[in-house]
C-alpha cells in the first residue's frame, strides 16, 4: 500500500534557493520563481535533500543494511554509465506557500514584500574591501511552506519522517545563518 507525506518546511531565517540567474547590476543571484513570482523550492531540490537525510538516518540508526535497498527503491539509482537511470517510487512535488497565502500575496501584487536583498563584501587582512568582490543575492523572507511526498510505501513512512528531524537548513548560505528551518510531518 503507498500513501501520500504531507509536510511543512518553517523558515526562521530569511533563505535562497537559487534560479541560476542575476538581474544584471542590482542582484547577482535570484530565487527561483514560479510564473506569478512567488518564490517555491523545486521537488527535485527536497528529494535530494531527504535523499541526504535518509541515508544519515539509516546510518544513526544502525540500519545501514537497509540504505542501498530503501534509497534505491524511493529515489531512484543510476545502474551504470551506459544504461538509463531507475526512477524511484516516491514523488516529490515542489514546496509552496498554503493556497490562501498565495492567493492573497498573487491579488494584492505584494509579491515584492516575500524578498530582501542581502548585500556581501570580501575584507583583506588590512579590513578595506577588496576590489570586485562586492555581490548581492536576493533571500525569500522567512515563511512556512507546504508540499507532498506521493506513492511512499508505507513500510518506509516512518524512515523518511524520522529524517525529516535530520533537516535544519536549506539553501545557499547555510554557514552564513540562511535557511535555517524545521520540516515537519503535517499528519503529527
């Protein structure tokens, strides 16, 4: 029988989940947005994230000889260099804010309050600013956010929230105090 893993991310700190793009002179790195320019941390982004977080959690937990089998299963393996990837069973959807909250940000064209604009310079051993090294990176403010595992086996539930304690910063950033979050299972 397979179930769906409702769960929440809660930011406590402003983060950055990269687009791969600037806005030429004003900001160096943006977040990825969708079509209405919300801000949302792609699926592919958390599966390899939980993916992480699952392997150190059968490793803590002294269950290693179950890794390459429950891993496999839920994430998908790559067999060989020649051959196609295996995909797992489990779907991870993208991570976005509750309905309600996007609608009312999306109709108020308020989207502009969800960022900041984190501003970093290089200092020398002298304390002056090195030359070029001024760059800034747009941040999502902190918020809560929703997304779905879908097709879990039931049997592996439990792993994968037991993972989920395992999780406390996403992003870019992360030693610089971005990204600092909680994930948490929606059915507890």
């Amino acid at each position: 029988m397979k179930t769906t893993i409702d769960y929440t991310i809660c930011f406590f700190s402003p983060w950055h989940c990269g687009s791969g793009t600037s806005a030429g002179a004003d900001v160096d790195e943006l977040v990825v947005k969708d079509k209405n320019g919300m801000p949302y941390i792609p699926g592919k982004t958390l599966k390899g994230l939980i993916r992480e977080a699952v392997d150190n959690y059968l490793l803590f937990s002294g269950e290693a000889d179950k890794m390459s089998t429950l891993v496999d299963l839920l994430f998908g393996k790559i067999m060989s260099a020649d051959a196609k990837p295996v995909s797992g069973c489990a779907y991870f959807g993208n991570a976005t804010l509750p309905e309600a909250e996007y609608t009312t940000i999306v109709c108020n064209k308020a989207q502009r309050y969800m960022y900041e604009k984190i501003t970093t310079t290089a200092i020398d051993c002298d304390g002056i600013a090195k030359d070029h090294s001024l760059r800034s990176m747009e941040v999502v403010v902190p918020c809560t956010l929703h997304a779905c595992i879908t097709d879990v086996p039931e049997e592996y539930v439990d792993v994968i929230v037991g993972s989920f304690g395992l999780l406390k910063r996403l992003g870019q950033k992360r030693n610089r105090g971005l990204g600092r979050c909680e994930f948490r299972n929606e059915e507890l």
